[in-house]
C-alpha cells in the first residue's frame, strides 16, 4: 500500500505534506506533487497536513480518483524529489477556495 496524491493538488503545490514526511517519497513537478509508492511507508503523516485533501490512501481512493494510482507510480520516479518545504504555486490560494477550502 501506498499514499497518493490527487488531482486537487494540481494548480495548488502546497508542500506541508513535504515537512513532515519521514522518508524522500514526494516529488514534483511545475503543477502538482506526486508520491513514489515504492518509497512510501504507509504512515499517513502527510494526509492531515494538505489543505485541500488531495492525498488518500490508495485502498480509499474514490472512484473518480482512481486514475491518480497510475498517475503517482509512473510520474513519481522520475521527477526530482522534494524535501524541503517550498512556496505554493501563485494559483493556489484561488485553486483551494474553487476547491472549497
């Protein structure tokens, strides 16, 4: 099992999840953060620390999610990863109120 991180993320990029994560499994890109399942070790710390719940369990994923499964284990590898807490994207605050955070 792994943590994945979800579309809601996309246009935001808020990295709490990032400071409290006890192992390297984040890695990003220009829009999102994604989770290297192979690096993941279950612990969950990440997913109170989101602002806009983008990251789920990948056995509660809902339905309409199910895709970021996929997503996260193909784009996680090979991006750089992240470790270090950054500024959100300048959209994020905007994308988080669309979101209804």
């Amino acid at each position: 099992m792994a943590f994945v991180v979800t579309g809601n993320c996309k246009g935001c990029r808020f990295t709490d999840c990032v400071a409290v994560c006890p192992v390297e499994c984040f890695h990003a890109d220009a829009e999102m953060l994604y989770i290297d399942p192979d690096e993941c070790i279950d612990c969950g710390a990440c997913v109170p620390e989101c602002p806009v719940e983008a990251i789920f369990d990948e056995t509660e994923l809902p339905d309409d999610q199910a895709q970021w499964k996929d997503v996260n284990a193909e784009k996680a590898p090979s991006l750089p990863v992240l470790t270090e807490t950054t500024d959100p994207l300048p959209t994020a605050e905007d994308r988080k109120k669309e979101l209804g955070f």
